[in-house]
C-alpha cells in the first residue's frame, strides 16, 4: 500500500483503542479506592492485588500471544481481547470477589493477545521513516484515554465524601457501554499488511520470542523496560489511591482523583505528540527523548515525597497534613510526560532493531514490563510511599544507561555497515 494509505489505517486503529482503553484506564485510577469504599461485607478483594494478577497474567501471556496473533489473525485477537476487557469492567456494576479475581486473569491473558496485536500493526503500517510517527501517534491518540472517564470523575465526585453504590453503578455502566463499542469498531478493522506464507514460522513465534530473550540487546534494554512497568503501576494506579486518601484535600479528594488521571493524560499526549511528531533526528531524538523522561519523572518523584503523606499508598485516610493540590497536579503532569518519554522511544528502538521479529519483540517488551507492574502492585498495598519511590530512582537510573548503551552498539554498528 501506499505510505498515505498505510499512515491513515494506522490512525483509525488507533481511534479504536481510543475506546477501550478509556474504560479501562479510567476503572485502574479509581478502583482501589472504589474497592475501599464498598460496604459490602462479603466482599474481600483488593484491587492492587487484582492489578497485579492482570500484569502477572499478561507477562508470561506475551509468549504465547504471537502465535495467538499469527493463527487467529489481529482482527479476532482485537475482538476477543476487547471483550474480555469489558467482561472486567462490568464486574464493578455488582461486585463479588470471585468474579473479580477471575476476569482478573482472563483480562491478563486478552491484554498480552491486544498489545501484541498493536504491536504488530504498528510495524506492519510503518517503516524506517514513519516509525517514530506512527509510535508517537499511537501514544497520543491512546492517552486521550486518560481524559475522558476522569473527566467524569472529576465533575460529579468532587464535593462528595463517600462513593455511593449509585456513583459507582453509573460509572462502570457508562465505561461498560464506551468498552464495547470499541469492541465492535474492531470489527470494522480493515488489513494493510500480508498474511504470512508459512505457518510454520508463524507458530515458531513463540521459541523465537525465548531466543531474543537471550540477546544482549534485549537483555540490556530489560532493565528500562522494567522501569517502564514500575512506573506504569505508579501513576495508573498508586498515586490516585494516594491523592484520594490525602487528609489536606478535604471534600475534593475524589474528585482530584479524576482530575489527575486527567493531567497525567495530558501529559501523555504532550510528549507522545511532540516526540512523535515534531522530533525528526532519529538518533538524537531517542536518547536526548529517554534522559529528559528520567530527569521528569525523578523531579516528581521528589516533589512526590516532599508533598504527599508517607502512608498514603496503605491507609484509606493520611494521618498528616500536607502541601495543596497544584503540587499533586504538576506531579500527575510530569508522570505522564516521563511516561511517554520511555514508552514512545522503547517501541521505537524495537520496531527498528527488530523489524522483521516486530511480535516477538514487542512481546518481550510488555513481558517484562508488566511483570514488573505486577510485582509493584503487589507490594504497593504495603510499602510506604518513600521506599516505593527509591525503588524507581534506583532502576529509572540504570534503564536509562543502558538504553543508551543499545543505541551507541546499534549507531556504531550501523555507521560499519555503511561503511
């Protein structure tokens, strides 16, 4: 197809994520501290715990997801994924803990099929030159996400002590309703790309995968893609939590709660747009792209420690009074722009190294990425605040390095190889 063609199926798929993810980023904000407010006795889940099931579930998924991918096609591996997607969000309409925990793991498996897929699309509608487009486009497009449930948080929970079983009903159904349609658009998807020829190579995706694992360009990029996952369950699950069970913000803690995973959105789609879009030296832009995310995100880890109580991950109210609210919000906007800073330049690296082997590879990606998410998830509900940040500062640190060890090889040896 031709490159115009190849760029505008790109972005209508992306349009379609648009959708489902907007219901699920949305719930992943709120729900820990939806779960907290239930009065129902009989239910005993945790949503952290749930978090980490779906981020466990979905790493070790990510192996067998490109073979998923190659003989079911992305068409019905979206539609599926999308489904079960929607089968977690509906759970919160009527809750019961065991239900919970089982779309937990049927979401994680749907997620690792999904994001494969993505991943494939995205190298399968670009080449060397629109590479970086096409990934900050994506991440643009997919933290819009961010804006619109949390705008409803934002407008009809502030003011508002408790989460009524009214409020949360309304809530899920509406997000319920946005999740399916997405579901649906995939339907619609149309193939820019070629069916491969041999099956047999396809259903070899998932040695291949474990053969990559094993390079040490793959091994050195695993500590920033880990950092990637740290950070992931940090600001789309944790620091809402926090702000939510802040004492100082009063009768507008819920509603800051949506406002940000607003803000967080918006940085997102700042550094998705602009790094995407308007940074053209490929060599320069992915390294100079990684330092400033690690610069961001340790600035507001900082501000993060100075401003928010200490227990705040672990306790339904703090027991301290801190800093305003402007504070909070400035730290969801750098969590979201170091966010993009990392995620945009790792697809891209990946999808220029491993042009040929893009499943596998990006499945490499989201399988230690949301190991780690996982693991953070689960620890979340019990460290205090100050040692869930030094854990991020400590990998943030070494994942930049090494990030830019794999491009200063990948440079050298691409300038030999003209040469």
């Amino acid at each position: 197809r031709r490159p115009e063609s190849l760029g505008l199926n790109h972005t209508v798929t992306t349009c379609r994520f648009l959708f489902v993810f907007t219901a699920f980023t949305t719930c992943g904000n709120i729900e820990q501290t939806v779960v907290k407010s239930l009065k129902n006795g009989t239910f005993t889940g945790s949503a952290y715990h749930s978090l980490g099931i779906i981020y466990g579930i979905f790493s070790f998924s990510n192996f067998l997801a490109p073979s998923i991918v190659a003989v079911v096609g992305p068409q019905f591996t979206m539609i599926i994924s999308g489904i079960l997607y929607s089968g977690y969000i509906a759970v919160f309409i009527n809750p019961s803990s065991w239900s919970f925990y089982l779309t937990s793991l049927l979401i994680g498996l749907g997620a690792a099929m999904l994001w494969t897929a993505q991943g494939h699309l995205l190298v399968e509608n670009s080449d060397v030159s629109t590479i970086n487009r096409n990934t900050g486009i994506f991440w643009a497009f997919l933290q819009c996400s961010m804006l619109f449930g949390n705008l409803y948080i934002y407008l009809a929970w502030t003011g508002k002590t408790e989460i009524t079983d009214a409020n949360r009903r309304i809530l899920f159904i509406a997000l319920l309703v946005i999740s399916v349609l997405g579901t649906l658009s995939f339907l619609t998807l149309r193939r820019a790309w070629q069916r491969e020829e041999a099956l047999t190579e396809e259903e070899g995706q998932a040695l291949l995968s474990a053969r990559l694992l094993g390079t040490k360009t793959i091994l050195l990029l695993s500590s920033c893609m880990a950092y990637s996952g740290l950070e992931l369950s940090f600001y789309s699950g944790v620091f809402g939590t926090c702000i939510g069970a802040t004492t100082q913000f009063g009768d507008s803690a819920l509603g800051l709660i949506g406002l940000s995973g607003i803000v967080v959105g918006v940085g997102e789609i700042v550094g998705g747009g602009l790094f995407g879009l308007v940074c053209k030296n490929n060599r320069f832009r992915r390294t100079s792209v990684v330092f400033l995310g690690m610069v961001v995100h340790f600035v507001a880890f900082y501000l993060i420690f100075l401003n928010i109580p200490d227990d705040a991950p672990v306790v339904f109210y703090t027991s301290t009074q801190q800093k305003p609210a402007s504070i909070a919000l400035l730290c969801s906007f750098l969590l979201g722009l170091g966010d993009s800073c990392f995620n945009t330049q790792l697809y891209s690296i990946l999808g220029r190294i491993y042009a040929e082997q893009s499943s596998p590879a990006f499945a490499i990606f989201k399988f230690i990425q949301s190991i780690f998410a996982a693991v953070a998830f689960f620890y979340s509900g019990y460290l205090l605040l100050s040692w869930q940040l030094t854990v991020m500062v400590i990998l943030g640190f070494f994942g930049t390095l090494c990030f830019f060890v794999v491009e200063r090889m990948h440079n050298v040896s691409a300038d030999l190889q003209d040469y």
